[in-house]
C-alpha cells in the first residue's frame, strides 16, 4: 500500500508529460516528399522567420512566392532561395495596408503557377510602447492602419485563397502570438490585433470543419523568437527572458513547415514557454499576473513606469 501513491503520482506525472508534450520532429524526406514542386506563398518574407522559412522551402525544391514592402530585401531573399534549390522563386512587393489590393497577390500566384498549395500569412506590424504615453497610438487613423495590416490584410488572403486552396486540399498558416492569448505589457495595440486575429480565425477553423472542407488552417501562438531584427530593437529585454520561453528562428521556421503536413490547428512555439504563459494567465488572479509581467519590465528596463516609457519599438514586416 505504501506504494501506491507514489506510483499514481509517476503515472499521472508520464500521463500529462506524454500528453503535452510537443510532437518529434518529422523527417527531411517526409517534408520533401509532401513539398517539392508544391507552390508556397509566404507573405512577410524579407526578414526573421519568412525569410528563414523560404530558405528552408527552397532547400525541399518548392516553387516560392514572396511577399513584402521591401524591394531590395527580396531580391536578396529571392536570390538566396535560388542559390538553395528552389524550383522557382517570383517576388510581389506590396503594402499590407492596402487591404482593398491585398486579393491581387493571389490572382498573381495563380497566374504565374496555376495552382495555390500553402498560404503562409507571417507578415505583420509589430510595436511596443506604453499606450497612455504615446499620442500617435491614440489616433484612430493610426488604429486603423495597424488592423488593416494584422488582421484585415489576412483574412482577405483567406478568402481569396480558398476557392484554390480547396482545389489542391491545401493548407493555410496565419502567424499569431502569445500576445493574442495573454496581455502582453506595454503592447495593447499590438495584443488586441493577435486576439482578433485568433478569435476570427478559430472560428474560421470551425467553419472548414463544418462544411467539410479539404482545407486546413494552423495558427501560430509564437512566443519571442530569436530574429536579428528583434535582437536589434529589444535587445535588453530579450536577452534577460530565461532560454525556455526565447525560440530558435530555424526550429520555429521549420515547424511551420511541418505544419502542411500535420495539420494541427494551433502550433505554440516556443513549446514550454507557452503552456507556462497560459497557465499563468488562466490559472491566478488577473491582478497578480499583471503584477507579475510589470515587475518583470521594470527589472529588465530598471526603474518604474517613466523608464518604460523611454523604452518602445516597432517594426513593420
């Protein structure tokens, strides 16, 4: 009897460990075999995780459409993907603002390959300041122009992209956050974005189940990913954030790859990092998490609200 406990325990501890824990990794010759000659739309694919994603895509053999405002960085990344095995490469320069044009970029994929196998909707503008201290985020037209760029800009690419997609029994990706399960401090604009954006397309989700559609869709809770460009912007605070919750650029890249293969409707990266954000989030009082993320600032910036102030960001991808 004096046993039994203990053996419950390590059950019910290799239960929970077997069931949260993230799926292994799929093979080279799986993803290969599932991708080369498919055609990928990968939209903010200048830099951080687009631009690694299209690298790796290019090495499976995949025909690559690129999407960004930049010129001159996609015809590096484009150059790059060619160098790294890609069967084709076509770059569109476009501004996500433009929500009204944003149905283009589809017709143009179509045009050039015939076909849509993977929409890849990474792009977004990203900002961190405190919003009570901060005039320009107050404005409504400013307002507008963020949403139209995290959210409207991506649901009119779902919806232009379906009718193709269903064709090929695709698959669509839409880069989130944790910021759009959680409150993230000192980035409401941002945060409220990813919450709309997770509660549209959840329930898109839904809607493909309901009508038995061969089209999936994986949104992807990200955490802080290790791009150059946020090393650059937040350097002080991410580099004091503790190993679980920083991701690899590669790895995160990667398993949104394997996303067109697994299907899964919500892909946390990274892993840990996530499930601890959400269980400190659902499972504690509200006021003692904001406690909690607001100490964590200070800390890191080293003084009180007027120190937070002096430390904001943002970059549109």
């Amino acid at each position: 009897m004096r046993y039994t406990i203990p053996i419950l325990l390590l059950l019910i501890s290799g239960g929970l460990y077997y069931l949260l824990s993230p799926p292994s990794p799929l093979s080279d010759d799986v993803l290969s075999r599932n991708l080369q000659d498919k055609v990928v739309l990968v939209c903010g694919a200048s830099s951080g995780i687009g631009e690694e994603m299209v690298y790796q895509l290019a090495a499976l053999q995949a025909n690559i459409v690129i999407v960004a405002r930049r010129a001159d960085r996609l015809d590096e990344v484009k150059k790059e993907a060619v160098t790294r095995g890609a069967r084709a490469v076509e770059s569109i320069v476009f501004d996500f603002s433009n929500v009204e044009e944003t149905g283009t970029i589809i017709d143009k994929v179509i045009e050039k390959f015939g076909r849509l196998d993977y929409l890849v909707a990474n792009h977004a503008a990203m900002l961190s300041a405190p919003f009570l201290a901060t005039p320009y985020l107050q404005k409504p037209d400013y307002l507008l122009k963020i949403f139209k760029v995290n959210l409207f800009s991506h649901i009119e690419l779902a919806v232009k992209a379906l009718p193709y997609l269903e064709k090929t029994k695709g698959h669509m990706f839409f880069t989130s956050s944790m910021a759009g399960e959680v409150p993230l401090f000192m980035a409401g604009i941002y945060s409220s974005t990813k919450h709309a954006m997770n509660g549209f397309f959840y329930s898109l989700q839904q809607e493909l189940i309901a009508k038995e559609s061969p089209v999936s869709l994986t949104i992807g809770a990200f955490g802080y990913i290790q791009t150059r460009e946020l090393r650059e912007l937040a350097g002080s605070l991410t580099e004091k954030q503790p190993d679980f919750l920083k991701g690899d650029l590669a790895e995160c890249s990667r398993g949104m790859i394997e996303s067109y293969v697994r299907r899964e409707t919500t892909m946390t990266y990274p892993y840990w990092g996530g499930l601890l954000f959400r269980a400190l989030w659902w499972f504690q009082a509200a006021e003692r998490y904001h406690n909690q993320i607001i100490s964590g600032m200070e800390v890191s910036e080293g003084g009180g609200y007027d120190s937070i102030v002096k430390f904001s960001w943002g970059m549109t991808e």
